[in-house]
C-alpha cells in the first residue's frame, strides 16, 4: 500500500536553493545592472501600465498552458519535447550570456569568454535536463527557477512585477481547479520533463519556482535591502509549507497564492522599518 504523504519541512529544501541561488544572481545584476530590455510590453508611464503588463503575462501563461495540455491529450510527445527542448535552451543561453558577462564584467580582457562559455554551460544544462537522469535534471530544474527569476525582477518594474505575480496568483486557483493546469496535473507532470521537478514524493512546476525567485529578487531589488528580502523568503517558505499541509489533504493544490501573498505582504511591511 502507497504511504500517504506528509507535509513536512524538508519539501521546503529545493525552494530555499532555488531562492537563496537567486540571490546570489540578484547580487549579480545589482552590482552589473541589465542594459534595458522589454520583457514587458507597457512602460510604467500611465497607471494602468502596471495592469496591462499583469494581463499581458497571464494571457501568455494561459495559453502556454493550454497547448500544453491540447498536446498531452493528442499524446504528441515529440512536438512537446521540441517545444520544450527550445524553451529551455533559449532560456539558458539567453541567462548563461547574461549572468557570464556580470561576472566576466570585472575581467574585461576575458570578455570575449563569454559567448563561448554561455554555449558550453547550455550544453550542459541541456544534457543534465534531458540525457543524465532524474537527480541532474531536478537540480537544474531549481537552479533554473532561482536564475530566470531574478532576471524577470531585473527587467520588469516594480510595480508590474508586483500585480504581474498577484494576477498570476488569483489565475492559478481558476487554473488548477477549473483550467488547464489541474488536467496536466493530473496526467502526470512527468511528461513535461524539464518543466516541473520532483522531490521525495511530490512534484512541483518550474513556474512556481521562477515565480517565487521573482518576488524574492523584485522585494530585494526595489528596496536595497536584505531585511526585507529575508522576511519576504521567509513568508514564501511559510506559504509553500501551508501549501503542502493543505496538498496533504486535498491532493492538488495551487502553488502559488499562499507563497506569493506571504512573500509580498512581509517584504513590504518589513521595507517599512528599514
């Protein structure tokens, strides 16, 4: 017989890396800011900019989500692999060149190393997520979650990354209950190999990971401050773990409302006292 499972505090472990490898990614980008890039279609000139970006990244995820799920249905397991194996070799190319020149940025004389090693630390992350097994993939999974988010709260503006991870939250309760993402929850997130890692006994999307590293790194970003970014990580770690004592019960639960609402109100009440 199945053991049942337990929520207990070592679930927390791969989002306490994937969060405390952001801030290491975080402090990257602070000391070498990113030249500007639109990730976000509006500017925050106009007051409605900040809700325009929101919709704009649900919309985006949503329908990701619902290719996903069409395909999975149809069983098209090749065209799912490609269009995964792309995403996640853009991705790690594009942060490899963005995370290699920080670094690379206080040897000038070497900076002609990092196009060549961008291409050979993709090459390996491609290898670890698709040739070298279960272990290799789930920490590049993690690692992948802490770098593409902390590149999200470098590129967009507070305020949008801020409504950006509330729209996202209240759309992933109507997603897993009622959308998409509850049906491809359900089939087995193993067949969205590179997408989602696993730990013990659950499974856990790289969205929520990427989402979690964004609020953390937008919190640190915006106020300067590690007070406030260890009290947002704090209240993301105690939302994850009230996520897996209600998942203990339920069975599927989304990932991100508790995390993303604790995270938020705590890195912004503490801003306060610094």
């Amino acid at each position: 017989m199945a053991q049942k499972f337990s929520a207990q505090l070592v679930y927390l472990i791969p989002v306490l890396v994937s969060l405390l490898f952001g801030l290491v990614c975080a402090y990257l980008l602070m000391a070498q800011p990113l030249s500007h890039m639109n990730v976000t279609p509006f500017s925050e000139g106009t007051a409605s900019a900040p809700f325009g970006n929101a919709l704009y990244f649900v919309i985006l995820i949503a329908l990701s989500a619902t290719i996903f799920y069409i395909l999975l249905k149809r069983k098209s397991r090749k065209l799912i692999f490609a269009l995964i194996a792309v995403a996640l070799t853009t991705a790690s190319l594009l942060l490899s060149l963005i995370y290699l020149s920080a670094i690379l940025a206080y040897a000038p004389a070497l900076d002609f190393l990092v196009l060549p090693l961008s291409i050979v630390v993709t090459a390996i992350f491609d290898l670890a997520i698709f040739q070298l097994g279960s272990k290799a993939r789930n920490v590049s999974v993690v690692l992948l979650g802490g770098g593409l988010g902390v590149f999200f709260s470098a590129a967009i503006p507070f305020f949008s990354a801020i409504l950006i991870l509330v729209f996202l939250a209240l759309y992933d309760i109507f997603a897993v209950y009622y959308g998409p993402v509850g049906k491809i929850a359900h089939s087995g997130l193993d067949q969205l190999q590179g997408l989602s890692y696993s730990f013990k006994d659950i499974q856990m999307g790289l969205g929520d990971l990427v989402f979690y590293s964004m609020l953390s790194g937008s919190i640190l970003m915006n106020y300067n401050s590690l007070f406030p970014y260890f009290i947002s990580l704090i209240g993301i770690l105690g939302g994850s773990f009230l996520t897996l004592v209600i998942l203990e019960k339920k069975g599927v639960f989304p990932g991100l409302p508790f995390p993303i609402v604790f995270g938020l109100v705590g890195g912004i009440l503490a801003s306060l006292v610094i």
